[in-house]
C-alpha cells in the first residue's frame, strides 16, 4: 500500500441543527484515485469542502502530506498543492480559455502587483512560463483549438474540461473533483475516464465525488460510502459492489450485486459556496 | 507579442498622437482648460475601472480619495512649504493608507460592503473639509497652492500643465494595462467571475481586492494633487458625494472592464456639461438618462460600443473576401 497523502479522522459538521457528517474517517492513498459516493445528501460535497477549506470542520482533523490542514484558507491549501474542481461549473466565463488555465498557476508562481504594472523581466520571464505551461496542459485535455476562445462561449463538456486542466496545470499532489461527469454524454463521460485515468498514471492523486457508478467502478483504487454523513463502507469497488450495508442503502434490501448501478443523476442539494 | 498586445500598443500610439495634436487645434485656453480636466479624469476612472471592472467591486468614495490628494498636496506646500511632487508622494501614501483601512475590514466580506463604506467615508471627507476650517479654508476653499516646477519650469499654464496631465494619464493608461494582461490582472478578473474557484487555485481574493482598491485610489490621489497644484485653488463641492457617482458613471458609460473605458467615459462626460451649458440645470439628468439608455442598449458601455463597430466591419470585410 502506497503512503497515505490525506487523511480525515473523525470529521464533524453540521448547519444549525443537521448533521451533515459524523465522525466520518478514511485515508487517501498517494497516487490512487480514491471514489466518495452515497446518495443524495449523504455528505459528500460537505467533505470536499472540508478538506478544501471551504469550510472549517466542527470537529476532526484534515492532515494532508503530514500537516493538520483545518481551517486553512482554500488558496493557501492551492500553495501546498490541493486544489479541486466543482460541482456546478466555475470556470472565469469572461476569461479565454487559455487564460482560464494560466490562472490555473497561480498557486506556483508569485510575481505581484507592483512587477506586473512595471513589466519587470523577472515578471515577463515568469509570463513566458505560464503561457507555455497552461498551453501544455491545454494540449494534455485535447483543448488547445480552443485556447483564445472566451471559456463561457464553450460547451458543457468542454467547460468541464478546462476546469480540470486549470487544476491540473500546477501539477498538484491532490485534486478534489466533485462529479466531474454529472451532465456529460456517454461519449463525454467515457473521455473524461480516460483522463482522469492518465492524470493517475502522471502520479496525480485524485479524490473525485461522483453518481456515475460505472465511472466509480472503471476508474477507483478505492471507494468510500457515506449515508446520512456517516461513512458506511470503504473499499475496492469490488469489495463495495458486494457490500450488504452498501445494498441496502441503494436498493432497499435486495442483496445482489449490480455493477454499473446508475443512482440518481440529479446533484445533492449542497452549497458549494461557503 | 500577442494579437492583443500589438492592437493595444497601436490604439495608444493613437491616442498619444492625437493627444500630441489637439492643443495646435485649441485656440481657446478655456478648452485646454477642459482637455486638462479630462486628463484628470482618465486617469482617475482608469483607477476606478481597475476596481469595478476588473474586481467587482463599486466604489461611492473616490472622489475623496481625489479630494485628500488635493487638500493634502494643497495644505503641505501652501502652510508647510513641502515640495509639491515630495506633497504629492506624501498624500499618496496617506491616501493609501486610508484605503487600506476601509478596505480590509469590508472587502473580506462577501457581498458590496465596500459601497456602504466608501459611501460614509466621502460624507466624512466632505463634513471635515468643512468643519476644520481653519486648516482646509471650509467652505470657501484652500487657495494659493504653488504649481508644480520641472527643473525650475513651472507648470502653471494651461499648456505646459496639458503635457503633464496627459503623459500622466497615459502612463496610469499604460501601467493598469500592464496589470490587466498579467498573473494579478487574471486572478483579478477570475475572482470576478468565481470567488470560490479563483481561491481553490491560489487566488488571495481577499487581499487582492483591498490591494487594487488602494491602487484605484492612489490613482484618485494623484490626480488629484495634480487638480491642486494646476488651479492653484481646491474646493469641498470639487470633492462631494455626487463628484463621486459622476466618476463611477464615466466608469459605467465608458466600459467596465475594458481598459480604454477610463478614457472613453471621461473624454465623453467631461465636456458635456460645457456643451450642455444652455441646460446647466439639468445636468443631472443628462447623466442620469445617458447612464440608463447605454445600461439598457449598450451595457459594454462606449468602449464597448467601438469594438463592436470595429467586430462589425472586420465581419463584413470577412465577407466580402
């Protein structure tokens, strides 16, 4: 087993009176890609909140790469190298789709307002590199025909598609996808399998929360399920096919295994936005 | 050199050029009088696009951060005999500092604080400049303020102050572009479109929006210690709430976002009430209709409404090839 990346011990949270998540636990092992599912409302976006920083945990410990990470702002967590993407799409609609990525880098590098304004070589060497880089990762997701165009003008799918390669381009130790497919067509669904799948192979560790069981099943080192905020089972995606918790919680009783189990397409009616 | 960049370079060339030219074409001071009032505009609204265009974030108070530029130039070379491009530096650092201290508390919020505040903050200026009257002159404002010397040259006629105020607006021109087409510019324009998304790549949206509020008022600061040291004599009206809605609606009118909206909303609505001066009364309602109709018709304001003419005939010369 390879070493764990991040690790989330007994996390709580709630809003007013709901308990979104209890006591939920599980390590993410370093370049695996690590499945959250559960039916809607079951907690899943809150976690990824949590370990973002979107939100400060009630209660727990987020450590990631050896460090108690509550309640660190999103964008330092982006200087460590964990960022995520989102559940309704956040791309910079305004911006092209080549400077979507380019802010993308913002994490890795650092010239500020006074050099920008000044032009200063530093800041121009540091430009060079960013428009290279975001072009590269651009290449990577099959989107450089459409760098120059404004990113709110592209498709669904494609918009998918930039969100990922503006959190791939810094080369982070861990990205948070939150349903990367929900809404993409069959063919869609199936390229973006294989991207996540080459991001892994590049020693990515992704963690991604997704409805799409059959996508969980092809692309998973691992899964973990939650119900009602609490983790009730975690596994190979063999192992959680088979599992009876996991059975009831889905199907009401029935204990036969169903790979490629579609549960409910419509998104949990969680906030992204803190 | 990108498509961009090149076009931008060509389109201040232009505007340098006919910068160059237009005082041989002036034969009347008071009209160099009014091209040198619109530098000073340019260039504060240049400040103010950078914040409302590029952050998102509205700010009621400019014309303060304009007024303290004035008075503190005024006050330090008239009472104290400062130098007045030392005055300048000074009020531009005070004015900064001021900024800083209305931004942080109200620009970590989440929503249009910055409205509110900056809002009470220019009634406060405007009360104070009025009540010390014994440091500002009150109502009746500050007078014998020293113009400003290059190398013994003093810059206090019309002519002589046009170069300055112009090389200055061009170079606020040059320098908000440059931040614009950079790693700030598009983390400032991401955390326009999505707070949470720009933050989950690093972004510091928090400290970015109070950094470019203060840089759009040193720009406010600037040109107003230029205001001072050309007429010699400031005002409290100069410098009053309503000085502040006409600069962000020059904003609105000339394009947020679009880094030659500065200078189109300001070259447009600085001369109107002098070309409308039949109808001084209703002044107001002249900006107020000329803001709702390019709201309602042309929301990428003038600039905006240019580059759509340009798209329009690059189309049809598309066409027609």
């Amino acid at each position: 087993m390879p070493e764990t990346l991040l690790s989330v011990r007994d996390l709580d949270m709630s809003f007013g009176g709901v308990q979104a998540l209890s006591q939920v636990s599980f390590a993410v092992p370093a370049g695996r890609i690590t499945a959250v599912i559960g039916p809607n409302g079951a907690g899943k976006t809150t976690a990824i909140n949590c370990i973002s920083g979107v939100y400060r945990p009630r209660g727990g410990r987020v450590v990631f790469n050896g460090h108690t990470i509550n309640g660190q702002a999103p964008h330092v967590l982006a200087r460590q190298g964990l960022t995520r993407t989102f559940q309704n799409l956040q791309v910079f609609a305004n911006l092209s789709v080549l400077e979507n990525v380019m802010v993308g880098l913002h994490a890795v590098t650092g010239r500020g307002f006074v050099s920008a304004m000044l032009r200063l070589p530093a800041q121009r060497a540091e430009e060079r590199r960013i428009r290279q880089q975001a072009r590269e990762a651009l290449e990577f997701l099959g989107l450089q025909d459409s760098a120059s165009l404004p990113a709110g003008q592209l498709s669904y799918g494609d918009r998918k598609r930039v969100e990922l390669a503006r959190a791939l381009v810094a080369k982070p130790k861990l990205v948070l996808l939150d349903e990367p497919v929900a809404g993409l067509n069959p063919a869609e669904t199936e390229d973006m399998g294989q991207a996540l799948l080459a991001v892994r192979q590049q020693g990515v560790t992704l963690v991604l929360v997704e409805h799409d069981m059959s996508l969980v099943m092809r692309v998973s080192d691992q899964v973990v399920v939650l119900h009602f905020g609490r983790k009730i089972a975690q596994g190979d995606p063999q192992s959680i096919q088979r599992h009876p918790e996991v059975l009831r919680t889905y199907l009401g009783g029935r204990d036969e295994p169903i790979p490629g189990l579609d549960m409910d397409p419509a998104p949990p009616q969680e906030a992204a936005r803190a | 050199m990108n498509r961009e960049g090149r076009a931008f370079w060509w389109q201040l060339a232009a505007l340098a050029a006919a910068v160059a030219c237009a005082p041989l074409m002036v034969g009347n001071p008071y009209h160099l009088n009014v091209l040198n009032v619109m530098a000073l505009n340019v260039l504060v609204v240049t400040g103010l696009n950078l914040l409302i265009g590029f952050a998102g974030n509205i700010s009621l108070g400019h014309a303060a951060f304009y007024g303290l530029g004035a008075y503190i130039s005024g006050i330090l070379t008239s009472t104290h005999g400062w130098d007045p491009w030392l005055a300048m530096l000074a009020a531009a650092c005070v004015v900064a500092l001021v900024a800083l201290l209305i931004g942080i508390p109200t620009l970590r919020l989440a929503g249009n604080y910055l409205v509110m505040a900056t809002l009470g903050f220019n009634l406060i200026v405007t009360i104070l400049i009025l009540q010390l009257d014994e440091f500002t002159g009150g109502p009746s404002g500050f007078s014998g303020i020293p113009p400003l010397k290059i190398m013994g040259h003093s810059l206090a006629s019309d002519q002589d102050f046009y170069w300055l105020a112009w090389t200055t607006a061009l170079l606020g021109l040059l320098l908000a572009r440059n931040l614009a087409d950079s790693r700030v510019g598009r983390g400032l324009r991401a955390l326009h479109d999505s707070p949470v998304a720009a933050a989950a790549v690093g972004v510091p949206t928090a400290a970015y929006k109070v950094q470019v509020f203060v840089l759009s008022a040193i720009y406010a600061s600037v040109a107003g210690s230029l205001y001072a040291h050309y007429f010699g004599i400031v005002s409290p009206t100069t410098f009053d709430i309503f000085a502040s809605v006409e600069l962000v609606t020059m904003c609105l009118v000339g394009g947020m976002g679009n880094l030659w909206g500065g200078f189109f909303g300001a070259a447009f609505l600085t001369p109107l009430p002098l070309v409308l001066h039949v109808f001084e009364e209703y002044k107001d309602i002249f900006f107020g209709g000329i803001l709702l109709l390019l709201l309602i018709f042309q929301p990428q304001g003038l600039a905006g409404l240019w580059a759509r003419v340009r798209g329009a005939r690059a189309a049809r010369a598309g066409e027609g090839a």
